[in-house]
C-alpha cells in the first residue's frame, strides 16, 4: 500500500486545527522533508521544537504502518528546523575553533538527538576536533562534547 505523505500530513494537521500547506521536497539522505506553513506556527513547533518533533514521529509512525519501506520524513514550518540547523552548525564551528586553538575541551548545552547530529556531521571530518555525547543525569537530552582528536599512531 502506498501512502502520500503530504496529504497524510495535511489531514492529520487540519484535524488537530491546523489548517496548512504543506510542500514537498526531497532530502540528501533519500528522505523527504515536508515544510509546513501555518498561522498558528509557534504552536506547531512548541517550546524548543518539541512539539513539532513529535508530530514528525508520529507521522513516521503511520507511514510506517502503512509503507515499512518508505522514506523517513521530517517536518519543518516556516524554516525554522532549517534556522536551528544552521546555528547548530555555527555553534559547532565555533566550539571546534576553541578546542583548536587552545586545545581546550567544550561542552555544549543539552540537546536532542536531531541536534547533537548536526554536531556530530559537521565535525565528522574535522582532522583536530573529535565530539561524543554524555547523559545528562534526570534528562533525555545529552550533551556534546569536543576535544582535541586523540593520536592513534
């Protein structure tokens, strides 16, 4: 069974009170990103995005069911996943800087899994730099750690 995972989105949004648009576009991963806009944005995303993360896995969940080999999609509305990613990114850029030139380790604040990725890919190939995640204790978040890239000689 095929399923549209637009339309999916957009019915299952309009039946939360979410009148929206959803538009497609395919990612670098295989995947599928669906950008969402709405009026009521902010709502959507919730504080930090937790909102709209779970949306997302609750769309994959259903689009799982119906189509186990489908392409994981993920949501986004009014840019602002692609907002957080690109300051991720420079976040990461900046704590590598550090951990560079004075070979100091960093930590950077909690985050969810979607976000220590970012960290993790942008770093992956940084011949200096190497980053790994620690539990925050009571939390489901985790933190990322840099530190200069130990020798293996």
């Amino acid at each position: 069974m095929t399923v549209d995972p637009k339309s999916l989105t957009e019915e299952f949004l309009a039946r939360l009170g979410f009148p929206a648009t959803v538009a497609e576009q395919p990612c670098e991963d295989g995947g599928m990103l669906l950008n969402i806009e709405t009026e009521d944005a902010g709502r959507l995303i919730g504080r930090q995005g937790k909102t709209l993360l779970e949306i997302q896995y609750l769309i994959n969940r259903m689009i799982y069911t119906a189509d186990a080999s489908h392409p994981r999609v993920s949501l986004d509305v009014g840019g602002y996943r692609s907002q957080i990613q690109e300051a991720r990114v420079a976040e990461a850029k900046a704590a590598a800087e550090k951990v560079r030139r004075w070979g100091d380790i960093v930590e950077l604040e909690p985050m969810n899994a979607f976000d220590r990725w970012i960290v993790h890919n942008t770093l992956k190939d940084d011949p200096k730099v190497e980053t790994f995640s620690a539990e925050v204790e009571g939390t489901d978040k985790k933190v990322v750690i840099l530190r200069p890239r130990q020798r293996r000689d």
